[in-house]
C-alpha cells in the first residue's frame, strides 16, 4: 500500500520513527482506533503536515 508520497507503509515508519503494526492499524478501515499522538505527529512530521491533515475529526 502507497500513500500520496508514493511512500509503502514500511518506509512511513522508518521515517516516522512510529512501530509498522502502529502505522498498519491507523490506516485500516471500518474501525475506529484509538490513536497514540505523539506517534500521529512524528507520522505528520515525516510527511511534513499538520496533524489535523492526517486525522479525521468527528463532531457530535
């Protein structure tokens, strides 16, 4: 699987300093995870963008 940057999950966590299974159970689908943020943001820092581009924020 490739993102945008053309980067595999694998090279996001090695960039990202963030566990591959971490990396591999934020982006599954028809779940809602739990998230660790300071691992999102090391993941944002290697896509240099801000947090609130990678996470999707639900509203009530």
């Amino acid at each position: 699987m490739q993102g945008q940057k053309g980067w595999t999950l694998k090279q996001v966590a090695d960039r990202s300093g963030v566990n591959y299974n971490t990396v591999r159970s934020y982006v599954q689908r028809d779940t809602l995870n739990t998230v660790d943020l300071s691992a999102v943001y090391k993941i944002a820092r290697a896509f240099d963008v801000t947090m609130e581009d990678l996470v999707e924020v639900l509203e009530d």
